[in-house]
C-alpha cells in the first residue's frame, strides 16, 4: 500500500531541501518556490516546496498544470533580476496579470476556480574562497570564510575530504571542480609548500584576486619565480600580500587579517548579486483563461491569422477555436 498524501508531500518536501543543500554546495544557482496560501480546490497545500534550476526545469510540487508554467517563468525571471517575487494566483470573471514591486497578481477564469500564494526566492551561489594549503591559517581561513557567507574550497595535493571542513576539497591544483567565477578569491596558504606552483593555478583565472600569506622576502622571490615561467607584470599585481609586514602574529591571527583584507577589497569592487542570465525558454499565455503555458509541453494548440496560440486544456482551445476575436485583448497590464 502507498502512503497517505501528506506523507508523499512530505517527501518531496525532503528531497526539495536536499536538493538545495546540494545546489549550494555545487554553486548552482537556482529557485524555491513555496506555496503559502491556498483556496480550495487545489491540488497543492501550504508548505508545498518545488525548486527550479536555470534551465527552467522545475522538481518538487508546487499545484498542477495550472501553476507550473508560471511558477517555472517567474522563478527564471527572479533568477535574472536576483530578487524574490509573492505569485497571487486568483479566480476572476476577466483575465489579468498586474505586476508590481515584489508581486505578481494573476486573475483567471480557470474553472478549477481554486487560488493559490507562492513565494519564489532566488538562491543565488555564494560567493567563492579557494583556499591552498594545509597550514594552521588555510584551516582556520576556511573555517571563518565559512561564518562570513562564503563557499569554500580548500586545495592541497592529496588532500581528502574528511580531513578538511571545506564545502568542496581538492586533492589537486586542477581547480575545474570548484567552477571558478567572477565572485572568486584565493588565498594561498601554503608556507613553504609548492608556493609558487599555487600562485600560478590561482593567477590561471584572470577573474580571481590572489592573496598570500608570506613573508615581505618570501613574497618578491615568488613573484620573481613565476616571472621567470613567464607570468607577466599585470598577473602578477594580482597578487595581495600586505599581511607580510606584520610581525608577533600567530597563524589564526594571520588568517583572521587576510580574510578581513579580502573582505574589504571584495566590498570595495562593489560586488552586487551575482544574477544569472535568462536562458531561452519561452512561455505563452492562454488567452482564454489567462494562464501561462509552455509551448514545449502542451498539447493544445491553434493556428489564427498565421499566429500560433496555445491552451493549458482542451476548453480552453475549444473556446478560442470559436470565438477567438472575443479573447484576442491586452493580459499583461
């Protein structure tokens, strides 16, 4: 025998939160949607959750055929602009969406006549601190980095994962695992041990600021080896290492100032949310009902004056199909 439906609700609720720990740790972007509120009938309850990636593809539940669609575009839209949206789904005599700041009102004749408040919130990535070494500091770097909001990688040749607090460890200097961006910094850490071999993996990515934590000494003559690999003037200027004058401090000291260095030269380039592009998916709206639809998924569809128009049901294109002057109006106000 099958579970009750609330267990079954449950259990997609745990794989959605599941899945959004992984997104996280992995520096995906993607959506939660939520339903808040609802008025019978539905088919969705509150505390319902689904997540949406950047490809529009949508896993949880969240309502039927009805919301789906709308839910999936509007979700793609807050990962665009990186800011989250209140969807008001609402039975009406007239079809309409009004967008405001921060909502979107949908009033539709679908004869299901149930309404429905979801909650869409972009979980955007963190941003990324690559940190080289199996130091005192690189530990408590990745420690801290984590308190301060960061995503954290630590790199050291061998390395395993229990043997680090990192979210993502690497047992190499081959940094594709970590999917380096343009909110990714590094510190190498690395006091002695493959230093300049670091340098370079890190200086690799023209996107990434490099701090080391090394002596004022130590500093010039890895800049002088890896100017002799052929690493030029502008790469190395990447290279942060101010924290090298500073005498009497201890390796948690250390870690503490460059992180704080870092911290403030990341506020300073004026970082805003890292929004993700709109990938090409392109829904439609029934213009009988008002609901959005997705070309790639439905079933119903009319050709009128050479213009395709799609339908979430069969009604609603058997509607249209005999009188589609009447629903040819302005939705989106």
């Amino acid at each position: 025998m099958g579970g009750s439906p609330l267990e079954g609700s449950d259990r997609i609720n745990d794989e959605v939160v599941d899945l959004l720990h992984e997104y996280a740790t992995a520096g995906t972007p993607c959506v939660l949607a939520t339903v808040v509120r609802v008025e019978p009938p539905t088919s969705a309850r509150p505390g319902d959750k689904a997540v949406i990636t950047a490809d529009g593809r949508l896993r949880g539940w969240i309502g039927g055929s009805c919301s789906e669609p709308i839910v999936r575009r509007e979700a793609l839209r807050a990962l665009s602009e990186g800011a989250p949206q209140m969807i008001r789904i609402v039975p009406a005599p007239e079809v309409k969406q009004t967008r405001k700041r921060g909502e979107l009102m949908v009033a539709t004749t679908c004869p299901s006549g149930g309404a429905l408040d979801i909650f869409i919130e972009p979980r955007l990535p963190r941003p990324l601190l690559l940190v080289f070494g199996d130091s005192p500091a690189a530990h408590t770097l990745v420690q801290m980095g984590s308190l301060a909001g960061f995503r954290t990688c630590s790199v050291h040749p061998g390395a395993r994962s229990e043997e680090f607090a990192a979210d993502i460890v690497l047992g190499s200097l081959d940094l594709a695992e970590a999917r380096v961006g343009a909110d990714t910094w590094a510190v190498v850490a690395t006091m002695g041990h493959y230093d300049e071999d670091a340098l370079e993996a890190a200086l690799a990515h023209p996107e990434v600021e490099v701090a080391l934590v090394a002596s004022t000494r130590r500093a010039a003559a890895m800049r002088e080896a890896l100017s002799s690999r052929g690493l030029d003037e502008r790469t190395l200027a990447r290279i942060r290492t101010a924290t090298g004058k500073m005498r009497g401090v201890n390796q948690e000291e250390v870690a503490l100032l460059t992180l704080a260095e870092l911290v403030a030269a990341r506020r300073k380039r004026g970082h805003s949310v890292a929004v993700v592009e709109a990938p090409a998916v392109v829904f439609a709206i029934d213009t009988v009902c008002g609901m959005t639809v997705d070309p790639l998924t439905s079933q119903h569809k009319t050709i009128y004056r050479d213009q395709a128009y799609w339908f979430c049901c069969s009604g609603c294109q058997s509607n249209f199909e005999k009188e589609p002057e009447r629903y040819l109006r302005p939705i989106v106000a």
